[in-house]
C-alpha cells in the first residue's frame, strides 16, 4: 500500500502529479496541517520534518526528487530508456532540484510573505529566477518536452514550479512574456488529465488557496525556523 504525506506545495505536488501519471492507488495524508510534519511519528520516518514523503509498504523515501526516481525505477515509467536521455533527465532534476525549486522558494519568501521589506533579497531571487526561466526556455527549443521526445520525471518536477510564475502575483517580476517555448510546454502539460487530477491532491483548493498554504511552507511552521 502506498501512503503519500503532502501538502499543495510544489515540491507535493509533483508526488501527486507521478502517482496520478502512472495511475496507482494510495492513501493521501495532509502532511503541514497541525505541525504533523513535526509530529514524532512523522519525524521517525523523515528526521529533515519536510513533506513530501512517500511510505511503499517498508520503504520509506523523502526528498521529491529520490520519490520520483523511485517510482520512476519502481515502474519502470517516465524515464527513458537510452542512457544519453536518462541522464538528461537527471541532469534537469538536478537543476530542478538545486537552482529552480530553492531559488524560487527564497523569492516567494522575501518577495512574497515578507512583502518585500528588503528589496535587495527580493532582486536577488528574482534575478536567478529569470535566469534559470529563460535557461529552461532555451533547453525546450525545438523540444515538446525537456528530454525531448519523451515526457519524464524531470516534466513533472518542473511543473508545479513554474506554474508558480504563471499563477503567483510574484510572477508579476518575471520575464515569462519573452519565454514563448516555456510557455507553450506549461501549457502542454498543463492540459493532462493526469496533472491536472495531482494538483487537486490533498483537496481541491483553487490556485489562491494553494498559494496560501504553500507560502506558510516555505516561511516554515512552527518551531522548525523560529
Ligand atoms: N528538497 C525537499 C524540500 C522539501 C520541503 O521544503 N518541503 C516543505 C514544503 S514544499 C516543507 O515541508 N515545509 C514545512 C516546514 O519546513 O516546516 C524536496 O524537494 O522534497
């Protein structure tokens, strides 16, 4: 049995959007309500206390990018085959992982929840992030998806990340008017029914909502950032 801890944060959403790509059954816990993520059942099974996290009968995986591999592997899905597209796709994980998700999240932070009282912190992120938009706008030139021909993990672990450009008020200090291949492949995966059911996960909040409570996860609940 498959047991997903979550929240509507970019880094869940990406677990959700998989599990519903490769059509699996699993039972959904909303991972930041009441602190759970800090709780000392959930903190045996992820010491770093961040949700996502995804529990397959004994095998327990933490960090979005690993629970994508994982089910990747597991299934032998949304990975290619070839060795030469293997690795790209771990190459655009690991930006993914590394540049995009951790810069995007200081942006929203500084940008965003703390309303930008330091100008020079907002400017910061949102030139990194512009940076790296227009990087991913130059890979997906001539391609439908960043491996290619193929859709894959790496599409996935981009998504709810750069929705965030297209849905978030802080999209607003973005450049994603000059990113015309961005834009098209957003709205590519966009229109799967696959993505659009992982984006309900844990409930069918609209965009604002997510947005909400996304932007709690990132500033840090509770005693873990004080
Ligand atoms: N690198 C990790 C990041 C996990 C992460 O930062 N999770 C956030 C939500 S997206 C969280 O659990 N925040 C709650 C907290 O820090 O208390 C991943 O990609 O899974």
């Amino acid at each position: 049995m498959l047991d997903l801890y979550t929240d509507a944060t970019p880094n869940g959403l990406k677990i959700s959007i998989a599990l519903e790509e490769l059509g699996l059954t699993y039972n959904v816990h909303k991972g930041l309500n009441n602190e759970a993520n800090v709780s000392p059942e959930y903190t045996v099974m992820n010491p770093n206390q961040k949700i996502p996290l995804l529990k397959d009968d004994d095998i327990i995986v933490s960090e979005s990018g690993a629970i994508l591999y994982y089910l990747a592997n597991k299934h032998n899905a949304l990975l290619p085959t070839s060795l030469t597209q293997r690795t790209k796709v771990m190459e655009m994980l690991m930006l993914q992982m590394s540049g995009l998700g951790p810069n995007f999240g200081q942006l929203l932070v500084w940008g965003g929840a703390w309303n930008n009282e330091y100008p020079v912190a907002t400017q910061r992120y949102a030139k990194e992030v512009n940076r790296l938009l227009k990087v991913l706008n130059t890979l997906l030139k001539g391609n439908d998806y960043f491996a290619g021909e193929e859709y894959s993990i790496a599409d996935i672990a981009f998504f709810p990340w750069v929705r965030m450009a297209y849905i978030h008020p802080i999209g607003e200090m973005l450049a994603t008017n000059e990113c015309k291949n961005l834009t098209a492949w957003y709205e590519r995966i966009g229109q799967r029914d696959t993505v659009k059911q992982g984006l309900l996960i844990p409930e069918a909040n609209p965009p604002e909502e997510q947005m909400k409570i996304f932007v709690n996860a990132v500033v840090g609940l509770g005693h873990l950032h004080d």
